[in-house]
C-alpha cells in the first residue's frame, strides 16, 4: 500500500550539510520522512537493525563518500551484497568529484552520481527532482513486479 510518503536515509556526517537537507525537505518535500545516519559504520548498524526489526527500508539512500572511518565506498560494497538493500537506489555526492571519483562511485554501486550539495538551492534540487526521479523509477518497477498495473 503507498502512503504517499518516502523515506530517504542521508548518510552524511558534516553538520552543516545535515542542516541544509533538513531545510530543504521541510521546504519543498513535505511527504519525505529523513534519516540521517553520520558515518559509515554507523549506516550499516541502522539498516541491519532495521531490517532485524522488519522496519520498513529506506526508498533512497543520499550517500557521501567521504565518511569517517568506513567510507562510502565500503558501505555501498557491502550494501550491494545484500538482498535487503541491494536493490535500494543510491545517489552518491563528493566534495572532491574528479573523474576517478565518480568512475569509483559507479563502481562500488552508486546509481547516480553529484557533486555534494554546498547550499540550499542545491540540496532541494537533490530533493525535488534526483528524488523524484529515482522514486518514480523504483514504484514502477514495483507496479511491475506486483502485476498491480494489469488490473487497469
């Protein structure tokens, strides 16, 4: 059943950027629910609790790359081989985005790559339309998955 709602999990673990995506969102897209989780090894903990506790997954997951500790690479790596997340669209952003950045973003499973959202305009451009366009993407393939779209 669609609730109208999505959730987006941000990964980001600057707080100035964690305070712009919260500004956008209550801006310009009132139906997203926002988790940020702040670093690398902190993510994977979340989404196996949440997948423990059978908690609905997120619908996109906004990734930096530069993380402490564990960074995104790793954690798309092993999100990738998982069938819980596996499937989970993923938009990858750095501040540093030379060509090899982004070759490694694809690489390790990044759906999508940006450069990392500096001010506010930015992070609701990300929201209203990178969002809306991986959503849309993933109901559709669910419609089709489900067959729903033969009873039309």
């Amino acid at each position: 059943m669609d609730t109208g709602r999505y959730n987006v999990l941000l990964v980001e673990d600057d707080l100035s950027a964690i305070d712009l995506a919260r500004h956008a969102v209550v801006e310009c897209c009132p139906k997203i629910d926002l988790t940020v989780v702040g670093g690398g090894d902190a993510v994977l903990e979340w989404l196996n609790g949440s997948a423990a506790k059978h908690e609905q997954m997120p619908h996109i997951i906004l990734m930096d790359l530069k993380l402490p500790k564990l960074d995104g690479l790793a954690v798309m790596r092993t999100l990738r081989m998982h069938a819980g997340t596996r499937d989970i669209p993923i938009v990858a952003f750095s501040a540093e985005h030379t060509q090899a950045d982004v070759l490694m973003g694809y690489q390790a499973g990044a759906n999508c790559f940006v450069p990392k959202p500096v001010d506010l305009e930015q992070f609701r451009e990300i929201f209203s339309e990178r969002l809306a366009y991986w959503i849309q993407v993933h109901q559709s393939e669910t419609v089709s998955a489900t067959g729903d779209d033969a009873a039309e």
